[in-house]
C-alpha cells in the first residue's frame, strides 16, 4: 500500500488580508484612524510609502517626477504633519522644512502605515495635520518558525527606452525551546530611469495695464528631465518575549536615495509690450535663455530604537528609546545659462487652447546665446534626533468594564544644520563664450511633437572648455559668499512633554479624555553677511525662544449597534515654524530686479489649532465600509511669507533702494474644513467568478 501523508493548511494571502485588517484596525480604534497594510503596502505597484498611504481617505501626496514625496493630510501643508516609525519620530533631510520625504522609504520594508486624524494625549501635539505611524514587520506579526518572500519586478519605459527594477527579500521567523525570539530581516534595492518633458509656464502674469487689458503669461519654458533614482533600504527587528507581560524589541532601519539627474532648459520672458493682440493671440519681444543643470542628490536615513514592556504592579510599562539621523547631500548642484539680449526674441503667442504656442518668428544663430552665469552648489543638511519616553497604563473599575488610565513623558531633542558651499561667475569682460561653442542639437521632437526643442548644451563639452580656458569666467566674489553664508543655520529644538489620558467604557459608548503639557526650547544660530564677512566667517546672528503649551483633547465612540459606529472628536495640536524661518539670516540676491532680500525671523509663534471631527462608519457584512465624516480646523498665528516692495535701508550690510524684502510672519487666524467619503465593498452579490471582484473608493473635499 502507498504510504499517506496528513496534508498541512494552506493559508493563501493576498490583498483582501490587508484590507480586512485595515478595516479592523479602523473598527476597533477610539479614534480617528485609517490604515494600510502589509498585503496592501508591499503587493501592490507603488515605489514608496508615499505612494502607498494615498488610498486612505483624505490624504494626498506632492509629486516630484510623477513620483509620490510628501504626504499631505486633508490639504493641510507636510511641515504640519508628524511622521513617527514605530512610534519614533522621524528626522526630516530636507533642509528647509520638517517635512518628511518619504519616498526614500521604499514601500517593500513596510508591514503597516496608520494614519491618525484626531490625537490622543499620548501622542505628538506637533500634528495639525495628522500623524503618520509607519510599521515594519516584527515576527510575532507572522508567528511562524520561520518566513520567506522574495519579489522581482522589471519594466520599460517609453519615452527613454529604458527599463528600471527593482528586487526585495524578506526573511525571519521565531526561534528558541518556547518560540520566545523572533528576528525579521527585509532587504530592498531598486534603480529607475526616468525622462519627463514639460512645459511650464511662470506664476507670474503681465499687469493687464501692460497687456492691452488681457492676461498673458510672463514666461515659457520647455524642460526636458533625464534622471536615474536608486533606492536601496534594510530593516531588522528583534525580539525577546519570555512571557505574555513581558517584551523586549531592537529595531534598526536603513534607507538611501540617491538621484543623478541632467535638466535641459528653453525659456522664453516677456520683456516688452505687446502688438497685434486679441484675448487669446498677439506678439512681443522677449529673452531667449538656453540652460542645462547636473545635479546629483544623496539622501539617507539611520535610526535605532529599543524599548520594552513590562508588568510593574497593577499596571504595564513600555519605555523606549532611539537614536536617528537623516542626511541631505548635494555634491554637486551646477548649472549654465547662456542668454540672448533682453528683446532679441520676437514671439507669436496664442492660449486659446492647450498646449499653448510661443513660436519665435525667427531663429536666431547660437553666436546670440552668450554666457550669462555658471553656478556650481554644492550642499549638506543634517538632522539628528535623541528621544525616550515612557509610558504607565494602570486597568481601572470604572464605567462597564475595560477602562484604563494612561500617564507618560517624553524627551525629544532635535539638532538641524544646514552648510552651503555656493559659487556663480559670469563672463569676464572682452571675453566670448556662446552657445555655439558647446551646443548639440539632441532630440528635438518634444512634448509628442507639439514642440521643437532647439539646440542644448553639451555639459560636458562646457565643463571641458572652461577647463581650457579658465580665464573665460569671473568669480562674482561678493554673489558666492552672500549665498553661501546666508543659507548657513544651526538649529536645536528641546521638547520635554508629559501627559494623562484615560479610556472610560460605557456599555456602547468609549470616551478617550486626556491633556498634554509641551515645554519647547529653541535656539539658532545664522551667519549675518556684514561689510567685513568672508567664506570662512562663522555664526554671528543668533537667536533663542522657550514656550509651554497646554494641549486637552476628548475623543469619543459610540457603537449603535455591531455594523454601525458613530465618532466624534475636540482635540488640539501645535504647528512649530521651519528651520529656515526660524534661523536669524539675511540674504539679499543682486541679480534680481528690483533687488531682494530675504530673512528669517526667531521670534515666530507657532500655528495652534483646535479641531473638530465627526463621523458615521457602516461596516458590511462580508469585509466592506461606508463611512461619512467632515472635519473643521481653527488656526491661531499660522505663518505666512510676506514680501514688501519699494523698501530703502541697510540689509545684510548693504544699503539698497526699492528693494524686495520677504519674511514669514504669523497672521491672526485661518480655517480649514472638509467632508471625507468612504467606499469599501465586495461584489458578492455576483455569481462566480466575478464574485471576488471589489471596489475601494474614496472622496474628499476641502
């Protein structure tokens, strides 16, 4: 007889897991929140994280390259919205903002991302938006003796021809005589050719007194990107559970995005009034510029964290602690311009319909492109953060059963810098550099044919004949130091926090009361351009704050029945000013007309909010959602950039005329509402196989 064998489960997993446990975790919850998980995250054709969160209802994120960057929560800007891992807080490379860029995070180490819209007093205030919890894979979420998953993926595009990959392997599992251990490694690499052609045009317009009365756009311009993206990124997590009460976690996550990218320019300005116009049509004399930049980007981010819980007398411990670090570098950042005279241009333009015309009535020869500037950037931003918290949840006889008091602390302490190494020259006088000497004529179809695209610039080729001929070009010594110092900054920021929270059960109603206490200390230091400044002069503006704010909330859940949830919310939150604007500088850029300058200001108030949500959440039968909510934001002192014209006085050392000066300042208030719709469900109601299809849909209005 043939022997037999018992036939083990087969578990088959795919999407419909992690939507059900995205809807679980959006069920059970006492607040606002949506989530995605691993199935939804890593299974689907998304780059990165950005990409992947902006299926959860109001959220979006900002493109760079058609590629998801930044995540934006019901229209509200990044800066304001607080991006944790694990429960961390993540520092931010980019060195302007606090804005977290997420697509170097690539989607494939993720297990989960939840999004909360309404705070509890445990978490970060610094979320008007929401916060952002990005999850990666412990192996008691699997709870196996051991995992593996490997994903290929290969393509093509066809604008460049080119084909990028990409290829990630996940491994781990529980070991040890009880299965107490548990250890994940995920490992992911990618490299993606991109080209993209776009036509721009300025945000700028001409004044209707200076066009006949009609609108007409102040610049034209063509881009053509060409750019390779490589990501490469490691997560291990390991884990010590010797009993139910008891857990102990390290937690160490990688991530790098390296960008090379050429950006070849045509550009049109308006510089004169206009002839032969009607609404749509007409003619005049402009600047033709022909520019070519090379930029490469590196940016990486570092963190571990390690913590634990752990049953301490009636009640449970966590406390954890982390280190992490992100890095901006630009090694190179260099651009030429070469341009004609100010009206050598003459220009047919007609806006009746997209894609818009600007077609010069003739070409001029490349001799008329001469060299305006070459410009070489070279920049480097840091951001390194130290946190620890703790956490005390005690169980308590109250209401009608499950109840729990909550207190905690956490220390963050926060170090940006900012260094830029900036050099411009322009070309020196009795020399001749055109466009002639270093120009291709490449690809000229552009835009499917809708334009010509016209000679460029061989990079290279420039690179070589200023090599040659060095002499050609001379340092603008007083424009190179004014943009290299003036970009400088050293910020700290210490935030040292407390709270009390409870979770009071009723029968069908859950009622999440709690207040947070925030103590902020900042300090900056910039480097103000004086008569005497040069390249090696250090920090010499400087500038300090320190304020308390208190931060009560109640976050409320009532379950009518087992389908149907109804939530409502008043919570409060905190919107701290950039780095940026907050460093003590001053900038004034010569090269503009009228002159302008920019600064920073210390003594910025952050934004403050108070907020209101509601919902109506229907759960269907079979692993489906319909939900209904709206939301309002009021805004106290949120920050806007105003810019003055016509100013005379001294800035930066220099006295100027009519000057352009730019500085963010609060303004008294601001609102933001929405409402946010919410669609999943199965078409069960189909005969099979069509039964297993499903939509997810969602709808949001600011």
């Amino acid at each position: 007889a043939a022997d037999t064998a018992e036939a083990s489960d087969v578990v088959v997993t795919g999407t419909r897991a992690g939507e059900r446990k995205a809807i679980e975790e959006k069920r059970t919850a006492d607040n606002f929140v949506d989530a995605i998980f691993a199935n939804d995250v890593g299974k689907l054709p998304d780059q990165n994280v950005a990409e992947a969160v902006r299926r959860i209802p109001g959220l979006s994120v900002a493109n760079d390259q058609g590629e998801g960057r930044y995540v934006i929560v019901r229209g509200i800007n990044p800066d304001l919205v607080n991006v944790t891992l694990n429960g961390m807080t993540l520092p931010a490379p980019e060195p302007e903002g606090r804005q977290v860029k997420l697509d170097d995070i690539p989607s494939a180490l993720i297990n989960a991302v939840v999004v909360t819209k309404s705070l509890t007093a445990d978490q970060d205030a610094n979320a008007i938006g929401g916060s952002v919890d990005i999850r990666t894979l412990s192996a008691f979420d699997r709870n196996k003796p051991y995992f593996a998953d490997a994903r290929v993926a290969y393509g093509w595009s066809k604008l460049n021809g080119k084909h990028p990959y990409e290829g990630d392997v996940q491994v781990g599992g529980l070991f040890g005589p009880d299965g107490q251990f548990g250890a994940v490694l995920s490992v992911n690499y990618s490299k993606r050719p991109i080209e993209s052609e776009n036509f721009q045009g300025s945000t700028n317009y001409r004044a209707p007194t200076a066009a006949n009365g009609f609108v007409v756009p102040d610049q034209y311009g063509l881009r053509d990107y060409n750019l390779t993206r490589t990501r490469k990124g490691a997560v291990l997590n390991l884990d010590w559970r010797p009993s139910d009460t008891t857990k102990i976690f390290l937690r160490g996550t990688y991530s790098a995005f390296d960008d090379n990218e050429t950006r070849d320019q045509f550009i049109i300005d308006n510089q004169s009034a206009f002839t032969n116009q009607t609404a749509t049509t007409g003619t005049f004399r402009g600047r033709g510029s022909v520019r070519v930049r090379r930029r490469q980007e590196s940016d990486n981010t570092k963190s571990v964290q390690g913590g634990g819980e752990f049953a301490v007398g009636p009640g449970q411990l966590a406390i954890s602690g982390g280190y992490a670090r992100a890095q901006k570098r630009d090694p190179l950042r260099s651009e030429y311009n070469f341009r004609t005279g100010g009206t050598a241009l003459t220009v047919n333009y007609d806006v009746s319909d997209a894609p818009y015309d600007f077609v010069p009535s003739t070409n001029l020869a490349q001799t008329a492109y001469t060299l305006n500037s070459v410009n070489y950037d070279r920049r480097l931003a840091v951001e390194r953060l130290a946190q620890g918290r703790v956490d005390y949840t005690i169980p308590v006889a109250f209401g009608s059963g499950g109840s729990s008091v909550k207190i905690g602390a956490k220390y963050l302490d926060r170090h940006k810098t900012n260094n830029r190494d900036y050099e411009t020259y322009s070309l020196t006088s009795g020399r001749s550099f055109t466009l002639a000497n270093v120009s291709y004529l490449g690809d000229t179809s552009f835009y499917g044919g809708d334009y010509s695209f016209g000679p460029r610039i061989g990079y290279d080729t420039a690179e070589a004949f200023l090599a040659a001929n060095p002499r050609t070009v001379t340092l603008n010594a007083a424009g190179s130091v004014n943009n290299s110092l003036a970009n400088d900054y050293d910020v700290k920021e210490r935030i040292i926090a407390g709270y009390a929270m409870a979770t009071l059960k009723f029968a069908n109603l859950t009622l999440v009361p709690g207040v947070r206490v925030e103590h902020t200390r900042d300090r900056s230091q910039a480097k103000l351009i004086t008569a005497t400044t040069s390249a090696s002069s250090g920090f010499n503006s400087f500038g300090s704050k320190q304020y308390t704010d208190v931060f009560p909330g109640l976050n409320a859940r009532y379950d009518v029945g087992d389908d149907l949830v109804l939530r409502a919310a008043v919570t409060t939150a905190i919107g701290r000013p950039n780095y940026a604007q907050l460093a003590p500088f001053v900038s004034v850029d010569a090269t503009t007309s009228p002159v302008s300058v920019a600064q920073g200001n210390p003594d910025l108030k952050p934004y403050k909010a108070l907020n209101f949500d509601g919902a109506i959440e229907y759960y269907l039968p079979g692993q489906g959602l319909i939900s209904l909510g709206g939301f309002y934001k009021k805004l106290d002192d949120p920050i806007y950039q105003q810019v003055l014209l016509g100013q005379t006085g001294s800035f930066a050392g220099q006295s100027l005329t009519n000057a352009s000066v730019s500085t963010p300042l609060n303004i008294d208030k601001a609102k933001v509402y929405g409402i946010e719709v919410n669609l999943q469900t199965r078409f069960t109601f189909l005969p099979s196989p069509l039964d297993g299809f499903g939509v997810s849909a969602n709808y949001t209005r600011i």
